[in-house]
C-alpha cells in the first residue's frame, strides 16, 4: 500500500488551465494556437488560466527568453492569472516527490542509451526493471553526466483516454504502458515529472496544449494517479507544421511573434483552430479580436487540419468520434 500523496491535493471548485512555455526561445505562432486556445477555454469556462515557466532546462534556455514570453503575451493581451509559476523554483517538490516515488518502489534506475533504446524499435521495453541498479560509488563522466537515469515504474497502463476536441483515443499497449525517465541522466528533471507534478499542485482542472503532446498525455496518466491525484481533462490542439508538415518549434527555429502584429497573429491563431473569424477584425484591437474568440469559442467548432498535422496520429492511434 501506497503511502499518502507526497503532494497537497487540491480539488478546486473552478475551472484551472495553464500555459507552459519553455524559455529555450521566443514564442511562435504553434505557441500563441495553444495559448489562445488555452486562454479562451478558461474564459468561457469563467476560470484561471495560469503561466507556468517551463525552466528546469537551462543549457537549452536563452538568456532573454523569458522576459520575450512575458512581454509577447502581454503584446497579444493573453492576461494570465496570479504570479507566474517558475518550474525552476520547484525543485524541493520535486525531489520530494522522487524520493517517495523511491520509498514506495515505483521508480528505478536504468543505463539505456538512446542507441539501445532506438535499435529496439523506440519505445523502451523496461529492459532494466528487474536488475535493481544502484548507483553507488558511480564515477561521473567527464560531462558531468551519470550513468543513470530514474524511470517511473508505469504499472497502470492507460489504454485510451477521452480527448475534449479529438474524442476517445486508443494507443497501444507498449505505447502508455512505457516505464518513462523521471530524472535523466544529465541530472535534470524529465518533462513529464515536472509537468505532472505542477499540474496537481496548481490544482488544473484541464490541460490544453498541442496535438504533438498526445503520446506524452497517455504516459502521463499514471503518474497522476500514482501520486493520489485525478487525472485533469485533455484537451490536444491542431499542431502548426511548415509546409513540408515539420513542426514549428523553438529548437526547428521558427520565427518568433512579431509583437506589432498582434492582432494580426491573433486574427490567424483564431483562423487556424477553426473558427469562423471575420476578416475585417484583423484590424482592430487584440482585446476586440479575443472577446469575439470568447463569444465564439466552441469545442465542437475547431478543427485540427487533418490533412497536414494530423495524419501521423490518425495513423499511428486509432481515433474515433471526431468532433470535425
Ligand atoms: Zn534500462
């Protein structure tokens, strides 16, 4: 039997979202899709929408990138709640968490490398389960890395979940059973760790985010309830794609928002998740151009461009009840 949460368990009475950007660079319009989406579900929903700083990575984070986030968002009017949440002031938690993770046997230590994982199709197996690795005495490499990384032991394996926008999704077996790494080798926090664990903390009721995190969410899941919490409704957003169906991304360097074309980025960012934005209101304030997103804003009115993010999901999961 499992000992009580590590975490305080916060059941909220009110609609929680958040935005996690990570400072590795300035935002993107793949960023402001998910920010206005997530933005306008939380107003609709009469909620909070928090910003979360996704810094607990910092040889990857520009200097300046977190004040460009700040001042974008605030460019584009998306008024976040309270004070922003900064993942890199987190770590006690975090380690809390770890060590209960440990003391109840759900996590161990595993010396894959990405290359073995790979040569076995790209979904680790769990190959270091059993071998109780203890990294006593290790010698830390000359990078200052260790030979080991901490995996969640991912018992309960979540088959399908309902998406709001995407409907029921099935993913296979070995895809959401996946033992994932919780701490990495470099010492940093893995993603999905830090993710999770602010999700419980701040209570959100909701994640919105991009279609590329779908496979992430399956994993996710069992850490949730792992951790005593339940598991916040998803809801996976169009993925923006270059033409070539690449995906933007800070690290693919997409271009970042020009801040002076705020109700122009807006007006495309509304255009792009399906809703029947008129053309004239480009023009006019990104205040006036969010209260329409707010007085418009219907799940069941966005799309996800199937014929260009999508189809790697469409193919790879089995999908049903599309609400486009
Ligand atoms: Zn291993």
């Amino acid at each position: 039997m499992s000992q009580p949460s590590p975490l305080n368990i916060i059941q909220p009475d009110e609609y929680r979202g958040r935005f996690a950007p990570s400072p590795s660079g300035p935002l993107h319009f793949g960023s402001l899709v998910a920010a206005v989406g997530g933005y306008l579900q939380a107003k609709v929903n009469k909620g909070k929408w928090f910003l979360r700083i996704d810094d607990i990575d910092p040889p990857r984070q520009a200097a300046s990138a977190i004040d460009d986030i700040l001042t974008c968002l605030q460019a584009h009017h998306l008024d976040w709640d309270g004070e922003v949440f900064y993942q890199s002031q987190q770590t006690e938690v975090y380690d809390k968490v770890l060590a209960w993770l440990n003391e109840n046997g759900l996590s161990y230590y595993c010396q894959c490398t990405r290359k073995q994982i790979m040569a076995e199709g790209g979904t680790y197996l769990g190959h270091c389960r059993d071998r109780n690795l203890t990294p006593v005495n290790e010698v830390i490499g000359a990078d200052g890395h260790s030979q080991y990384s901490l995996r969640f032991l991912n018992e309960v394996s979540s088959l399908s979940f309902h998406d709001e926008l995407m409907g029921d999704i099935r993913f296979p077996e070995d895809v959401s059973s996946e033992d994932f790494i919780i701490k990495r080798k470099d010492g940093l926090y893995a993603y999905h760790l830090a993710s999770v664990v602010d999700d419980i903390q701040q209570g959100i009721t909701e994640v919105v985010r991009g279609a590329d995190l779908l496979f992430p969410s399956a994993c996710q899941m069992a850490l949730y309830r792992a951790l005593g919490a339940s598991v916040p409704k998803m809801l996976h957003l169009p993925v923006a794609v270059f033409s070539e169906g690449r995906k933007l991304s800070k690290q693919g360097h997409a271009k970042g928002l020009d801040n002076k074309k705020a109700s122009l980025n807006l007006y495309l960012a509304l255009a792009f998740l399906g809703l029947p934005v008129p053309k004239t209101l480009m023009h006019d304030t990104p205040e006036v151009i969010l209260q329409w997103g707010q007085d418009n804003w219907l799940i069941n009115r966005l799309y996800a461009k199937p014929e260009r993010a999508m189809p790697m999901f469409l193919a790879e999961y089995q999908v049903s009840n599309f609400s486009y």
